[in-house]
C-alpha cells in the first residue's frame, strides 16, 4: 500500500495574490463494486470475473461492511447522498443480501432521506418477482444494461440476454414501481449501420426510460476485443449515428447533460453527477476506488482496493487497501477536468477552487488556449463549459490541463 501523508492543517497560498482558495467539503456518495457476472463481455475493460457456480453471497457482503468500518473514520460527517452497487452484475446478489448491506450502511454512515439508490442490473439474470424484492431492500433506481436491441449485435457483444428479455425486466420494473430507471446502449457496434442504431434507439425510447446512457463502443486494452478486433464502423459514420441519434433524443424530451447521459427532467443521475462534479465517494468491494477530501489537512487522497474477488475476501479489511495516496497538487487541475468537462453545462470557477483548493488564476492561461484553439468557451462571466468542438475532440481539451512533465508536446502551443 502506497501511502503518502501531507501536513496537518496544511494550506495552499497564492504568491501575490490576496485571494487563497481553500477546499470545502463536497458531496459524498457511496459506491459498492459486485465483481462477478454470468460471463466476461469481449468489450468489457472493467473488473468483472466469471461467477463461481455459487457465489459466496453473505461473505462477500461482511467484507463489504468491514470496508465500510474502516472507511467511515476518513469521511467527514456529511450525508451519503447516492449509492451506486456497480459490477459485473449487481443483480446476481439476492435482494436480501442487498438490503443486509444497505441496513449496515446506514447503521456506519448518515444517509440522506432522499439518497438515490442504483442497482445495476442485466435483463438476463432477472427473475420473476426480484425487482420487488430490490425495492423492498431500499433499491429506488435501476440502471439495465440493454446495449442493443437487434439479437445479431448482442450475441456479437457476448451478451447473456435476448431482445426479449429487455422489455420483460422493465415490466418487472414497473411492477415493482420503480420507475426511476436507466437503460444503457451502445453505438458504434460490430457491422452496424446507422438505420441499426437508430432502430435500435427508437426500440430504447419505446420502453419510457427516465434516463438514457447512449455511447459508442470502443476498443479497451486488455479486452477480447482489443486483441481481435471485429469490424466496427469508421469514424464518419459513428459521428452521423451520434448527430441523428441526439436529434432524436431532444425530440423525444432527454436533456443532453454529459457526453453519453440523456435524462428526462429532474431524472439526472445523482451518483454520476457526483463523480463529474468532482465529488466525494467511498468505494467498497473488489477493485473499488474511492476520493475523499480531508478538510482539516486541505488534502485530497484516493483508495484502491485487491481487485481479485478471492484475495479481496481472504484478506482482512486494512490489508485490502491496496492503495491510499495524497493526490499531488500539480495533478488536481487534471483530475478536476478530466470529469467536469464531460459536462455539457461544464464547471464553474468557485466550484473548482472549492472542490480543488486550487486557486483558478493558476490554470487562466490554460483556459485561454483552449478559447483560442475553439474547444472551450465562457457560458457566463465565471462559468466555462466545452464547446460542439471540444466535446467531439474531449481527449484533447483534458489533456490540455496535464501537468508539465505529462503533457504532449503540442499542448503549449497557441
């Protein structure tokens, strides 16, 4: 474990300037990594595993409230106002055994009245009646990973599930009023034409999601994908099936408001705004990550957890912090726009120094280069947001912020 302390009540100053930007505590959120799912997709780069013929259910969750024991002492007291249980396949766990561990964070941490709370789920591994049993357990959103709905390109992607299967989990859905729900799609898909991805789009907002993830797949290093990579769309057809299918999105009422993140009003996600507003979360489980801000140390550190689901069990709960390390101040300004400028509204100034402690005179002339290069432009006198340019060129705009040693060499350039 790599730790890296700073000094206590350390504070930042700006050298001749009478303004000192200090960090202020930011929301937190909660997120629970379920490692397993039925099988690995070929595109998937996340830390998922093959699920043993019995998952070992109560043990893994007991390692999950023990991560929470020993994190609980590094957050401050705010309100946990979003929980996440990501994976894999979250809806491989009985819903007892989710409402075991929702029962225990809140018996850890305060949780706000109106914490949202998301399962993912995916449509092939629901059975009849489960949802109730989620909604029971405290589960008031869910996220179903549909990514297509034309059988040729799911068998494609390795999916478990039928088209079929995505219209009979929402009916569970609704059954189980939960109508607070995301479905996640792709684009971009092995041979696919733009007729597929809109067909498969119309199919997607047939079935009244409150949310939509819409994004184009791409080749992850380490996947099945990336060492054999099927045919894919070349990039002027991908961008002409993201033109039409955002037209059709706002048509049909769903606010673009990140770079793959439609919502109905008043349906954005809360966990994920948290992340792209550089918030605070706690991360438990396998291969979890988390940030925290300490505010007395004016200190931002993040965790790491073993990602391999046996060796996370095995291990006691302090062993299995694989990593808590200080971010260094140099790197803040990176990390702050690697997730804000996904936003389409993009960030405000105070908010950056508040949720950085960094002042923002120190990254103007950053900002101005990426006003002259077009990909970044001033919505109000103290907002900046991304320009059409800089949310189809978004890798470019973020590395623009890199600190000297890590940036390209054309980032200096006017």
């Amino acid at each position: 474990m790599t730790v890296r302390p700073g000094g206590e009540d350390k504070q930042r100053s700006a050298t001749n300037d009478a303004h000192v930007a200090r960090l202020q505590a930011p929301p937190l959120a909660l997120y629970v990594h379920m490692p397993w799912c039925v099988r690995k997709c070929p595109y998937c780069d996340f830390n998922s595993h093959a699920a043993p013929t019995q998952i070992p259910q109560r043990t893994y969750v007991d390692a999950l409230l023990s991560d929470l024991d020993l994190d609980r002492a590094r957050v401050s007291n705010q309100s946990v106002s979003s929980i996440f249980f990501g994976g894999g396949t979250p809806s491989l766990f009985e819903p007892e055994e989710i409402g075991r561990l929702l029962e225990g964070v809140r018996a850890r941490l305060p949780v706000s009245a109106d914490v949202e709370v998301t399962l993912e789920a995916n449509p092939g591994t629901i059975e009849h009646g489960r949802f109730a049993g989620y909604r029971q357990a405290g589960i008031n959103r869910v996220s179903l990973g549909a990514q297509s709905f034309n059988e040729a390109h799911l068998q494609a992607l390795g999916r478990i599930h039928a088209v079929h299967d995505i219209a009979r989990a929402v009916d569970e859905l609704t059954r189980a009023d939960i109508e607070n729900f995301n479905l996640d799609l792709m684009y971009g898909l092995p041979e696919q034409s733009i007729e597929q991805a809109i067909a498969d789009l119309e199919s997607a907002l047939a079935l009244a999601p409150t949310h939509l993830s819409h994004y184009q797949l791409t080749l992850e290093p380490g996947t099945v994908f990336y060492h054999r990579p099927p045919i894919l769309p070349d990039d002027d057809v991908t961008w002409d099936m993201q033109q039409r299918c955002q037209e059709l999105l706002a048509s049909h009422g769903y606010a673009q408001y990140e770079v793959s993140a439609y919502a109905k009003p008043s349906r954005r996600c809360r966990h994920n705004l948290n992340y792209w507003s550089f918030g605070d979360y706690v991360g438990i489980g396998a291969g979890a990550h988390g940030k925290i801000t300490d505010i007395a140390r004016q200190e931002i550190f993040r965790t790491a957890r073993v990602r391999q689901p046996r060796e996370y069990m095995s291990r006691p709960s302090e062993q299995r912090l694989q990593d808590l390390h200080v971010v260094r101040e140099e790197d803040l300004a990176f990390e702050f726009m690697l997730n804000a400028l996904r936003l389409i509204d993009g960030f405000g100034e105070r908010d950056f120094e508040a949720r950085t402690g960094v002042p923002f005179r120190t990254i103007r002339a950053t900002i101005d280069l990426a006003h002259r290069r077009g990909l970044l432009e001033a919505s109000s006198p103290d907002r900046q947001k991304p320009t059409q340019l800089g949310q189809r060129f978004l890798n470019e705009l973020q590395a623009l912020f890199l600190p000297k040693e890590r940036a390209p060499s054309t980032a200096g350039n006017a």
